[in-house]
C-alpha cells in the first residue's frame, strides 16, 4: 500500500490505541488544513503483509486507522484499501477477531454514496465488519465535540462517524446508491 508513514502507536482518534496509516495525497478540500506538512514525506510502499505483522506485533494497539491525507483520494488509493481488507479478512478469517478499522475521510456523509457503491466499499466494509468511517471537513473554527461513536473529541461539528456494524443506518446516511441492492451486510 503507497503511504507516506506509519506510527505505531495513536491515542486521539479512537478510544483504544491504532495504529496510524498516512495515505499519501489529498485535494485540499479543507480549508485550514493542519495536514499540509506531511505531503513533504516521501510516499513509500508499504507490503500490507508487512503492515498486518507489525500491527500484530504490537499488544497495546487495538485498531487499524487510515488517515489524512485522504484514503478516498484516487482510485488508486481506493484499490490499496480493498486490498487490504482483503489482506485482513485473510489474515482473521474469525469476524470476531478482526481489529476494528477506522477511515477519517474529509469528504461529507452526502458525498460518499457513489464513492462508496462504484468501489464496493458498500459491501466490502460490512463484510468486513468491525469497520467505522469518521467523515467531514475539517473547519478551523467550528467547535470540537465528543463523537460517542469513536469515543473520543473530533475537530468540527459537522464531521461525524458511522459504525457499519449497524450498516442499514450507515446505508441510508451515506445516500448509496440502490442501497437496498447492495445491502449484504451481516451486522452481527
Ligand atoms: S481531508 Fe484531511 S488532509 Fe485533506 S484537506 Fe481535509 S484535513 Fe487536510
């Protein structure tokens, strides 16, 4: 998977520790952005073999997190996600096993239906199934709010987050398309 870094150890973005993925570009579609700094850092390919061993390696860190730049950046990106829950599926065929999977997107709930349903994400993250997606814009001067979602205080008060454990609601707030068609999720 391309990423500019990988930090081992998080604390901020969930309630249990992640380790922390940096996808390697963005639009810079918020206004404000902290981020900008890390489109300095080489961007460098990461084997999700790799990944997954060092994640495993690490007793305290409990979640995975993709994170800014942008993970839905470009098909590209896109792919090396799909890919890498397919990697993680393979790798803790048990759903119960599976170490929870965070996205922080800056797009919008309403702009991520299409995204979502053109690359399958629709179907591939409840498959998946411990998988939550934080989406929104940051706004430098909006208010910080604790998400009971993720347990922990997000930047602005439009962003929010999904659990697609329960993927009907999650269906109807990312408004994909045909949800009803491509509802095979098994929230259990
Ligand atoms: S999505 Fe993240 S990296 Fe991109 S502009 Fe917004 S805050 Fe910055």
């Amino acid at each position: 998977m391309k990423l500019k870094q990988i930090v081992d150890e998080v604390f901020g973005d969930y309630k249990e520790a992640g380790m922390l993925l940096i996808f390697p570009e963005c639009s810079w579609k918020c206004e404000g952005c902290q981020n900008k700094h890390l489109a300095l850092l080489e961007t460098k390919n990461f084997p999700d073999e790799d990944i997954i061993q060092r994640f495993q390696e690490n007793p305290f860190t409990k979640c995975i997190i993709l994170g800014g730049l942008e993970p839905f950046y470009n098909e590209s990106s896109i792919d090396d996600i799909s890919m890498f829950i397919s990697h993680l599926i393979e790798a803790y065929p048990t759903k119960e096993d599976r170490p929870m999977l965070i996205i922080y997107t800056g797009y919008e709930m309403n702009e991520l239906g299409n995204i979502l349903s053109k690359y399958a994400f629709d179907a591939l993250f409840p498959l998946y199934g411990n998988g939550i997606i934080k989406c929104g814009r940051y706004v430098q001067d909006s208010s910080p709010y604790f998400n009971n979602t993720l347990g922990v205080t997000i930047a602005s008060l439009n962003q929010d987050a999904l659990d697609f454990r329960t993927c009907s609601f999650a269906h109807k707030k990312f408004n994909i398309p045909n949800a009803s068609k491509t509802s095979t999720c098994d929230p259990s």
